[in-house]
C-alpha cells in the first residue's frame, strides 16, 4: 500500500519527464550545426553597440516616435477593449442572471472564442480587411482583449460580496439601482486595475504586430534582422525594454493608488 502511494506522488513527476523528453526528441537539431562562434560573435558585438542615432531623426519612421505609436496602439487597443468588454460581462456573470443560466453560457462562450487566437492571428485577419498600418493593430488587441478582460471581469462580479446588493433589494431597488450603486462602486477600481494591467500586456504585444503590417515598432526590427543590422536591433531592443519598465512603473503606481 506504501508503495502505491509512493508511486502516486512520483506520477506527476514521471508523467512531466515523459513530457519533457518526448518534446525534445520531437526538435530537428540539424540546424545547430550551422552556427558559429563567429556570427553569435557577430550578433551580441552589433546588439550591444547599438545605433543611437536612430533614436530619432525626424523622419517619423525613427525609433521613438514608432515606440509612440505602438503605445498609441495598445493604448486605444485597451480602451477599446475596457469599454466594449463590460456589456459582456453583464451576460456573462452567473449571479445576475439566475433565472436564465443560459445567458451566462452564452457570454461566457463568446469570451472564450474571443480570447483563443492570440493578436497576432487577429492582426494578419484585420491586416487583410482594412490594410496594413496601426489601425489593424487597433483592433487585433481590442477584439482580443475583449475576451480577456470579459473573462477577468465576470470572475470579479461573481466573486463579490453579495451583501450590499441584498440590503438594497430588501428596501425595493430594481436591478439597475443595485449595479450603480452596490455593484459598481465595489468593482470599478479591480476593473481599471485590470485595464491598466492589461496596458501593459497590450504594449508588448503592440511591439510584434508589425511583423505583419498592423504597425508599430515590429517592422523595422523584423527588417532589421532580415538585413542583419544589429546594431539597428541593439536600439529597437533596449528602446522597447526601456519602454516596457517606464510603463510598468507608471501603472503599477496606479493600480497601488486604486487598491
């Protein structure tokens, strides 16, 4: 009997390793051969001598103003997003629809499709109906961060102290008295702390949709180390690290004084 339960605690860890070495025994390792220590010389002396003079020169194709417009894109991408997800959530949380479980199903289901292809699926679909340039990356992280945070707000909703809500139905308000003013006022600063959250996802994301036209800064850099100028990659990396930790040092900030 011991040793059955000793096998069971082991089986997690034999079924991980399975995993683990099945994977690798999956990956065609030719290629390696035909690296070097020449051009792995030849990369990191380019990425850390970066090009600074491509950090702007006027032109509006420089680096920082394609950092502008990538967080331009996750930013009305979030906005979108936040906007659009909340009459979604409304059908989507179980507890406001009790008489009509379906309803939930429904929204639940949609937030689901929404959120299973990742932006850069979206992007390549938005690329093809409305043409390259940002506002497919408008849309690519809206629709799907749509479904995100559809998902992330239902949770809340249905997580929530139900007792406020109760007091108000026992003296008579109606439905929409008890979401604007027990529900809402409980949940809007989790849900912009999500948005912010969400912002800063949605700016790295923003960062790798122009590998497919949706603009942003992906464009130069696939270029880049296509022509492998990587000096050139060197700057459009540390601009887009730079970037990222200034944008979560600000919403953290924010989301510290909305706790």
């Amino acid at each position: 009997m011991s040793m059955n339960r000793k096998l069971k605690s082991y089986l997690p860890i034999i079924i991980i390793l399975a995993i683990i070495l099945y994977s690798a025994a999956g990956i065609d390792y030719s290629e390696a051969g035909n690296m070097s220590f020449d051009m792995v010389k030849s990369v990191f002396s380019g990425l850390f001598q970066p090009d600074w003079g491509y950090i702007y020169d006027g032109s509006g194709e420089d680096l920082l103003s394609l950092l502008l417009l990538t967080i331009g894109i996750a930013f009305l991408g979030t906005v979108i997003a936040t906007v659009l997800a909340l009459p979604l959530t409304f059908i989507s949380a179980h507890n406001l629809w009790k008489s009509n479980t379906i309803v939930s199903k429904i929204g639940k289901f949609i937030c689901n499709v929404l959120r299973a292809f990742p932006e850069l699926v979206y992007a390549i679909i938005f690329v093809k109906m409305v043409g390259p340039g940002p506002f497919a990356g408008v849309l690519a992280i809206g629709v799907h961060q749509i479904g995100m945070l559809g998902k992330l707000y239902t949770e809340e909703i249905e997580a929530m102290d139900e007792a406020p809500v109760e007091s108000m139905t026992a003296v008579g308000a109606n439905f929409w008295q008890t979401m604007f003013y027990a529900r809402l006022p409980q949940l809007i600063p989790t849900f912009l702390s999500l948005a912010l959250n969400h912002f800063e996802i949605a700016v790295r994301s923003a960062a790798t949709l122009g590998l497919v036209g949706a603009g942003g800064i992906g464009a130069p850099m696939i270029f880049a180390i296509q022509a492998r100028a990587w000096d050139k990659v060197g700057i459009i990396l540390f601009g887009i690290i730079i970037t990222v930790f200034l944008i979560d040092a600000v919403t953290g900030y924010l989301r510290k004084k909305l706790q």
